[in-house]
C-alpha cells in the first residue's frame, strides 16, 4: 500500500534508496525546505534529489515528466533536471519515484529588485527558445497537461461562474478580456509549453540571470498563451512589458495569457495567489481588467 503524503518522510526515503540504490545509501537525505503539490522532493546528498508522487492520481504525471525531460534534453540548451535512475514500486511505497540532478539556484521570489528585469529577459529568452525546439515526441496538451497548452475556453465553467463576485470596474474589465480571449485562437503550429511558469519553478544563478527551469509535469506541446499567466500574477507592468519584448508572439496570444492569470486569480484564494506568485489577487485582477477599461 502506498504511504500517503503526510508519511513520505526522511525515513521512507532513506529505506527506498538503500533497498534500490544501494550505492547511495550512505549519502544524508534531507526534505526541501518548499514542497510541491503532486510532489515530495528530498535532497539526496549534495548532487540529487529524490522526487516523489505524493498520491497515486499524479504517478502518470512523473513517469510522463520523465519522459519529456528526456526528449527536451537533447534538444533544449537551458538547464533543467536530469533523471538519474528511477525507482520501482515497492511494498514499502507502490509507486514508481525518480532520483535527478540537484541544480543550484534561487527563485524568482529570491532575486534582487534591481535584477527583476534582467531575470525576466533571460526567462523570455528560455521560453522563446523552448517554443523552437522540435515538438516530435512531445506529448500533446489535454487532461494530462491540466488542459495547459489547450484553448483557454476549457477553463470557461470556472471563470464564469466566478465573475459575478467582481464588482464596478473590475468586473467589467475582467468579463470583457475573458470574452475578447475566448474569440481569439493560436494559429501558429503547436509549440512546447512548459505549463506552469511560476517563481518556485525558475532558478537564477548570482547575477540574476536564468539558470534552469524545473517541474514539468504539465509541459505538452500546444497553445503557449497559459505560459504568459505569469505576467499578471508576478510581474509588474514594465517588468511584463519586457516579458512582451523578449518573446516573439502575437498580440491575441497575450489576450489568452491574460485569461489565464484571470482564471488562476478567480479560482485561488488572495491568500494562495500572494505566495505561490508574489503578487496580491486584487492587483492581478485589476491589471487584467485594465487592458480592457485602461
């Protein structure tokens, strides 16, 4: 029987790797100091990680993460985790888990205010340069990508159901972008998408330039307007402005992105939204809002 989430511990750990990886069993194992949701990730010496589902819904997303690390990484030139081995399902935990490379970094969150900018052109220029890489292989956008990837019209049941608690000018706004995002389509051919562009999941080197970018359980090959939610939810208008400029897509692919960020802020409380991506769910709102009443 698999452990729940709350019992993948240090211990767990340590048994898992000396019963499997016996060449490592003498390395210290310690948890991250940040969990993910799907995930437990532990450090595993100083040079790997190892990475488990947290519950038996998100095996098929590791073992699928796996495997577009493995694509890309022939393929994209900006670091991003290298699996080492992977775990079988035991008695002691019936899942499969993954040990990877350990990448040295801070986040997005940790980078200095006068090198926000600067961090955010080197990530424009890692997501510009991951839309290029050859999509064969790549798996495509739907219900294991969490639909990232897809039209944003398939968020439309939690969007709309949401914004009649907007008042005045915000929800005039937000209701207008969200009928001017559905119109619109990408027209382009499909592109990877990395899924979930979030501070936690960027790392930057000491001069605050992108060193790698991690998780990428719901990377598919589709739409990238999702990868452009960001924009709202961390960044200001002119750090968003430079986001604009450093990548090479159309306008009414922003408009989706905006759509996005309006989703993420309606379905997450003010709370969740100001720590996973550093802004409050007023100010994503009411930056949303304002491409269209601004």
């Amino acid at each position: 029987m698999a452990a729940a989430s709350e019992e993948i511990t240090s211990s767990l750990v340590r048994s898992l790797v000396s019963e499997q990886f016996p060449q490592w069993s003498e390395l210290p194992i310690r948890s991250v100091e940040v969990q993910g949701w799907d995930n437990r990730t532990f450090r595993l010496g100083d040079r790997m990680t190892v990475r488990l589902p947290s519950a038996d819904g998100y095996v098929a997303g590791l073992v699928r993460e796996e495997q577009t690390l493995a694509i890309l990484g022939s393929s994209f030139r900006v670091a991003i985790p290298r699996v080492v081995a992977t775990g079988a399902p035991s008695a002691a935990f019936n899942r499969p888990w993954s040990v990877r490379e350990w990448i040295e970094g801070h986040t997005f969150t940790a980078v200095e205010a006068r090198e926000r900018e600067s961090a955010i052109s080197s990530l424009g220029d890692a997501l510009r340069e991951l839309q290029a890489c050859d999509t064969v292989g790549g798996p495509w956008a739907g219900s294991a990508s969490a639909y990232r990837g897809c039209h944003v019209s398939v968020l439309g049941e939690g969007v709309q159901g949401r914004l009649p608690l907007l008042a005045g000018r915000q929800a005039e706004g937000c209701r207008a972008l969200w009928d001017a995002a559905v119109a619109t389509v990408w027209t382009g051919p499909p592109v990877w998408v990395h899924g979930d562009v979030a501070p936690g999941n960027m790392l930057f080197d000491s001069s605050g330039q992108l060193a790698a970018l991690i998780d990428f359980g719901q990377t598919c090959v589709g739409d990238p307007a999702c990868d452009l939610a960001f924009a709202w939810l961390s960044c200001s208008s002119r750090e968003r402005d430079r986001l604009h400029d450093r990548l090479e897509l159309p306008d009414d692919a922003w408009l989706r992105g905006a759509a996005w960020a309006l989703w993420k802020a309606l379905i997450s409380s003010p709370e969740d939204v100001l720590t996973k991506y550093g802004r409050s769910r007023d100010a994503v709102l009411s930056d949303v809002a304002d491409l269209m009443t601004g």
